[in-house]
C-alpha cells in the first residue's frame, strides 16, 4: 500500500458518527486527494472541545470516505456534525511517507564538495544481518538469515561490503565469502557457535568454516564470538574459524574477542600445492580459555591462530603455501599456545603480544621460514601450573623449529611452577620422515630478558650459522644457555644433525653456558658474578679444545699464570720456575710447534699423588670460575693424567679437591681445557695442579706426562697463543 499526501485538505462532517462507524461523510470530499487501489492517508478528526481521532482513510466515493478508527494511539469516539476533518502531517503519515519514498527524500552530507543522494541509497549502502532476517536475542537460530546477509554481500564485486551485528546471534555453520565483512556495532555484537553432541566422535563442522573455495578478503572486526566449548562435542577438532584447503587471500581478524573453541580458535590448513594462502593478519584480538577438562575433548581450548599445510611427504618438507602471516598486539589466556607458526609458512611476524598463562608454548614455530618473532610478553601467575590445572605441559615459552627467524625483544618471566626452558631453537621433521630431520639455520636471539626457569634459559639443538647475543638469562636453574649437537635426528643418510657456526656473545647468565658442536664464537658474556659463565659438557672431564667448537674469547681474558711456557731452571725439585713440584721435571724430549717449551711431569710415589703445583694462590669465592687450558702428550703414564683446582679458605686448610681427568693420553701433543667453579661459600684462594700419573685421585699410580703451554684465567682461553 502506498500512501498519498496533499497541502490543504481540509472539511466538515455532513453527520455525526458514532464510535465504531467505518464510514464518514463529509460536507465535501473535492479538496482531498483521489485514492487508487492500495492507497491511503491519514485523517484527523477535531471536534468543537478538541476531542481527536486519527483514522486512515482507504477509499473515497464522492463525499463518502472508508477508514480504519483509531489510529496511532488515539481512541474511536463520537463526534458531532460539523465536527473538523483535516488531511494533517502525522508521526504514521511521516514515517511511512519515508519508508516509500525515502529515493525521494534528498541526503546531503556536510562538506563543502558533497554531493547530495537520496535517503534510501544512503541506507543502502550498509546493511545488518538483521536485514535478512536474523533475530539477535541469543535464542533463534540465525545461522539461514546470517547466511543470507553474507551471500548478498558477496555479490557485490566492487570493494568490500560490511554486514553489521548488534544483539547476539546463534548460528551453526557459516560459510565465508568474498569481499565481505562482518562488523560488531553497539555496545555488545556476539556469535554464538551451537556445537552438535550427536554424531560420530569426529563429525560436525561448525562455526565459520570454507573449503576448497577461492576466497579474497573476508575479514572479521570488533565481533564477540564465543567457540561454546563444551562435553563429548562430536566436532571435537573444529575451530572457531577455519579455512580448509582454500585459496585464500586477505584474511582478518581484528578487534575481536574469542572463547572456548573446541580447538582451535583460528585455522588456516592447506592439503595441496594448489592451496595458497597469503597476506593474514590477526590483531588487537583476546583469546580466552574458561572451560577445561570436558568429557570427550581436549582438556583445554587449543590455538589463538594456527597455520600449517599438511600435504608434505619426506622428500619436500617445507614446501610453503601461506605467505605473510601476522599474529599482533593479541592477548591470550589460558589457551594452548597464541601464534602456531605449522610447516609450509613463508614470512610471518609475531609481535606485540601479551600471554598469560598459557597450556603450552607461548608461541611456537614449526618448519616455517623467513619470520619475525619480538616484543611480546609471556607470563605466568603466581603458583600457576598447567599441568595441574588442565593437563597442559610446561613446556617452552617461544619454540622455534625453522629457518632465518628472528627472535628479539621479548620478556617471559615465570611467576608460577616454571617452564621447562624459556627460548627453545631446535631441528625439525614430520613423523612421516621416521627420524630425518632439517637443521635450524640462520636463528637470531637477541635482547630477550627471560627468567625463572627450570632448566635451560635459551636451549639450541643442532643449530647453524645462528646467533644468540645481547640477551639476560637470570635465575635459571641448570643452564643459562645450552647448544646440543647430534642428538635427535639424523640427516637423509644417516648422519647425526649437528650444531656448528654459533655466535655465543655478550650475553648476562644467572648461571652456566654449555656447548657442542663445531666452529662456534663466544665471548664477552658474563654471570652474575661478574665472570665468565662457559662451561664444559664433560663437566669433571679434561676436554680436548677442538671438540669444543672452537671456541675463543673476543675480549677480556687476562692470564693468571706467569709461567705459560713452563719454563724450568736447574734439575731440582720445585724447578720449575714459578711452582712447586716434589720430584724434579725434565725437558719433554718433543715440543709442540706452537710454544717454544715442554716438560715431563714426574710420579714416582706410591704413597701420593705427586704435581706440578703453580705456586701462586688465586683468589675467589663462591661460584667464581677458573678455566685452565694445557696441552697433553703421553709418556710413561698408564693411569692418565690430570688438572686439580683445590679450594681452600683463609686458614689455608682445604676445603675441597676437584680432578678433572684424561685417562687416556693420546701419543701426539693434544690441548685440553676444563673449567672450575668454586664450590664452597669458605673458600678465599685456589691452587691449580698438573698430575701425571692419575686421571683420579689415586695415589698408588706412579708415571709421568708430558705437558706443554699451560694457561689459566677467568674467562675461556682461545685456540691462538
């Protein structure tokens, strides 16, 4: 029906009418407008004391009109003959007056240049899921009319059309299109995802879900959508978004609040070479875990963004699909892990985060390449477990697994049970490669101030041409920094993974850093103490210098022995000069290439242990370190050779011995070094020996060792003398 409007309209009642007549007659009906079929206006109706009734008026024959009483809230009455009849603007006449022609009413925004439309182009140009149909009171089901609102958006190929949500919306499965977003408006817009409890364990999809489609940008902004986590969900492995095996390009999630997915909160899995996602980006979102240990699920939701391809076979693991990824400026609680950076990602950053208690890793990469991981915050409340309170691990804050990934800026800090290790660098490969693996190259770890854990603060396994420089290690409980090498995983023929060409630099370690592998770099680090935290992985074994990556100082050693050469003077004991030795040493009979003297450390006693004691008392106290560097060659001796560090406190009486022993001495001069870290909160000075008949403290051993170039000092001697 239409209605129809006119200036001046205006009559008398011929009669008077009672208050249920469905006729008027007027004096003269010739100033009012005409009426076609389905056309109408309002009347009003004003008697001589000013009682009022508005009618709607839907035909008129001659000076007759047909109305509908009663209208807009006002009553049907009598009125008298002569009472006032009058075609006036009403609120109804006004309002439907817009709805039919709101293409006639002009819109003219401010601004100098503006161009004026019309009412109902203006309106058009947004829409709600309430346009098609969708309730909002968080009882209906609007899945169909939010369907609905997203194919329509769709349809427009120019640009990007947004599908405004205000009330709260329950919906099953929803398939996102291009070209299309969906924005939260008002002070709460939220999507309730109903999950299925019938079914098959692993039947169900829900939420917002695409596969196999081409999608390009569908994007998600200031939205509340609550995953409704719950018991024996036969969608068990579902997200909260996913795209499966798409061809997706500009993906968002921004502004947004998530709860409780039965897993994951955001997914993107790719199954084929065909399947190339690019440009993602999650932003400003919060990730919140309220519901753990269901029946029949995962104890606790799973990730706040999840990428991986899953189509890899042994031969090209790592075959990239999704490109330029960004996990940013998020905030998780008590979820699995915040960015899950899976295999096949090419260019990702993770920045600007803030997690809180979380099941697993903080963050976690996986056989992805070229990213950037910095500035986040990782944390624990005070006494949090994971595994007590759901099951989960604790584990490592960042773990990465990769290739030219940069690692910077970020504090992790444990209030409560403690992470296992705090950065985590390691090789990787897929189960299907039944134990090949592909080292992590080209790492950065630099700046990161991580404290409290429980074993190793920044933990590398099997890395390459990597670096870990400039950061704080405090209050770690085992090691500071740790580099394994040829464990886990071998490469394609068997061999070993092995970790080689480290920078190990200028880093500030509550306690030890310990080292494998091949052509490292170390130096200027230092522990609380001041002094050099190096330590060997053989512990109270001599360790030949060139299993020890090479490692060398860049600055700051300073020698504590005066005789480094160990010269001698005449044939009585004590001749060496610069030490006390009870038997007399000789010249070795060879002398290694690079030092200009070598003497043959004598044990003839059966009763003790005989050494080449240097004379001079070193200063210390509790967990100072002395590092002592000599080179070895087999003589008589068949029970090894050894280095003691003896402590002793400021009565000059011991407090404890330690050897560090080589029970086999190679035939050819080799260089060895150990270090010492004193032990007891007594102890004011050390003395270093050399013992040549004993890789223990034996004292029946008798024999002798040649020994070459001894140095001692407080940091890590080089290769160079």
């Amino acid at each position: 029906m239409s209605i129809v409007i006119k200036n001046n309209a205006s009559n008398f009642l011929a009669d008077g009418i009672n208050d249920s007549q469905t006729t008027i007659d007027l004096q003269s009906a010739a100033s009012f407008p005409a009426l076609g079929a389905g056309e109408y206006f309002y009347g009003t109706i004003e008697s001589v004391s000013g009682q009022i009734e508005i009618v709607k008026v839907t035909n008129i024959a001659g000076n007759t009109l047909t109305v509908v009483r009663a209208q807009e809230g006002t009553s049907a009455a009598a009125f008298a003959e002569g009472s006032r009849f009058e075609l006036r603007v009403t609120v109804g006449s006004v309002e439907d007056y817009v709805k039919q022609n709101a293409e006639l009413a002009d819109y003219t925004p401010a601004g100098a240049s503006a161009v004026t439309t019309n009412i109902q182009d203006k309106l058009r140009e947004t829409f709600s899921a309430k346009d098609f149909g969708a309730v909002g009171d968080g009882v209906t089901d609007d899945t169909a009319a939010i369907q609905a609102a997203i194919d329509y958006a769709s349809s427009f190929s120019d640009g990007i059309t947004d599908v405004y949500f205000s009330g709260v919306f329950n919906i099953i499965l929803i398939e996102p299109k291009s070209n299309v977003r969906l924005v939260g408006v008002g002070p709460f817009a939220k999507i309730v995802i109903n999950n299925p409890t019938t079914g098959s364990a692993t039947s169900g999809v829900t939420g917002l879900y695409a596969e196999s489609k081409t999608i390009t940008d569908f994007h998600l902004l200031n939205l509340v959508i609550d995953g409704n986590r719950i018991a024996n969900g036969t969608n068990r492995f579902e997200a909260i978004v996913q795209f499966r095996d798409c061809t997706l390009t500009r993906f968002s999630a921004k502004n947004c609040i998530f709860y409780d997915p039965m897993e994951d909160f955001i997914r993107i899995l790719n199954q084929s070479t065909n399947s190339i996602s690019k440009d993602i980006e999650v932003s400003g979102c919060k990730f919140i875990g309220t519901k753990f240990n269901l029946a029949g699920i995962g104890p606790y939701p799973g990730n706040a963004l999840r990428t991986f391809n899953i189509f890899n076979v042994a031969s090209n693991y790592g075959t990239k699909t999704i490109f330029n990824v960004r996990f940013i400026n998020n905030y998780c609680e008590k979820i699995r892990t915040g960015a899950d950076i899976k295999r096949g990602v090419a260019g990702f950053i993770v920045s600007d985060n803030y997690t809180y208690d979380m099941m697993d890793c903080d963050h976690s990469v996986d056989g992805s390449f070229k990213g950037v991981i910095s500035n986040n915050i990782c944390s624990t409340s005070s006494g949090f477990d994971a595994v007590a309170f759901a099951g989960g691990t604790n584990t490592n804050y960042i773990e990465v697994q990769g290739e030219y990934i940069v690692i910077a800026n970020n504090v992790c800090e444990q209030n409560g049970v403690g992470k296992t290790n705090g950065i985590f660098i390691t090789d990787y490969g897929r189960p299907e490669e039944a134990g090949v693996g592909h080292v992590s190259i080209g790492i950065t770890v630099e700046n990161n101030n991580v404290n409290n854990v429980n074993v190793i603060t920044y933990k590398f396994s099997n890395p390459h041409k990597s670096k870990i420089n400039n950061n704080l290690a405090l209050d770690s409980n085992v090691w500071s920094i740790a580099i394994d090498s040829g464990i886990t995983r071998n490469d394609s023929l068997g061999n070993p993974l092995v970790s080689e060409n480290v920078s190990i630099t200028n880093n500030v370690c509550a306690s030890s850093i310990i080292t494998a592998g091949t052509k490292h770099s170390y130096g200027g680090n230092v522990d609380t103490n001041g002094q050099d935290p190096f330590r060997f992985p053989s512990g109270t074994l001599l360790n030949p210098v060139a299993t020890l990556a090479n490692m060398f100082v860049v600055s700051g050693y300073s020698e504590l022995n005066t005789n480094t050469d160990l010269e001698i003077s005449g044939a009585a004991p004590n001749n060496v000069i610069g030490f006390n030795n009870p038997e007399a040493a000789t010249v070795a009979s060879t002398i290694p290439y690079d030092t200009t003297n070598a003497i043959t450390a004598v044990d003839t006693s059966t009763t003790n242990v005989r050494a080449v004691e240097y004379g001079r008392k070193l200063s210390a106290k509790q967990n100072d370190k002395f590092f002592v560097k000599v080179s070895a060659k087999q003589n008589s001796s068949t029970g090894g050779c050894s280095v003691i560090v003896q402590e002793f406190d400021s009565s000059d009486v011991v407090t404890t011995t330690a050897f560090y022993g080589l029970a086999v001495i190679p035939s050819d001069w080799t260089d060895y070094m150990c270090v010492h870290r004193v032990s007891e909160a007594t102890t004011a000075y050390v003395l270093v020996k050399l013992v040549p008949a004993t890789a223990f403290n034996n004292p029946t051993a008798t024999g002798n060792t040649d020994f070459a170039k001894l140095k001692i000092g407080r940091t890590p001697q080089g290769l160079n003398y």
